[in-house]
C-alpha cells in the first residue's frame, strides 16, 4: 500500500434488509476515517427510510435512474447527472418510489454513522 494514496478494491457492503445495496468505499465502516464518508448506492424501485435528522451533511449526485427527497413540506425529485446537499441538521427522507433501481452516490461529512443520523420510528 502506498502512503501517498490509497485504492479501494474492497468497499464494506452494509448489510440490509430493504434491497437496498451500499457499498462504503471510506467511511467509518470500510477504513475508520471520521472526517467523510463516500459510499456507491443502488435503491431499488419502492424502496425508502424513515424521516431522520442527521448530524452530518450529505451530498448525493444521481448516476442513473431517480430519487426523492422530502424536506420539510417540498419534495423534490432528482434525476440522472443531478447533485443536492442536504445541510446537517435537516429533517429529510430520502426515496425511491419509481419503476427502476436508482444509482447514487453518497458523501457524507463528517462520516456517516448510524449513531448520528437519528432515524425516526416508522
């Protein structure tokens, strides 16, 4: 391994029971870096989450397919090549209520972690 950069190969797939498929490339989960978390994502059609409140800001950039976002009383749709931040400490949900899978990509900083996205019951 090089000390000037690192490549990933082996990115933590998180474990879920939605179909959702995520893969941390680095994060708290793959490599312990508190600082940002970037992790590849496929939602299924159908899929969503609760509403949550994270203590981290999040970047999300579309890559194929589409996804919405709830927050606070607009919704807003995104699609293929589109970008958004959510600003931590926003009340957000995140979708996928369409026909097809969504692709995206993910970053969180600082790094996701479960303990500080305060997910609601649903």
């Amino acid at each position: 391994m090089s000390s000037t950069y690192h490549i990933q190969k082996k990115p933590f797939v998180v474990p879920t029971d939605d179909g959702k498929l995520i893969e941390e490339h680095f994060g708290l989960a793959s490599d312990g870096n508190q600082e940002i978390s970037i992790a590849h994502m496929v939602a299924p059609p159908g899929w969503s989450e609760p509403f949550q409140t994270p203590e981290f800001d999040e970047y999300t950039y579309i890559i194929k397919g589409k996804k919405q976002f709830k927050i606070g009383n607009e919704t807003i749709i995104l699609e293929a090549g589109q970008s958004i931040k959510v600003n931590k400490g926003v009340r957000v949900q995140y979708a996928n209520p369409f026909d097809a899978p969504c692709e995206y990509l993910a970053i969180c900083k600082p790094a996701f972690s479960i303990d500080k996205v305060n997910r609601e019951n649903q």
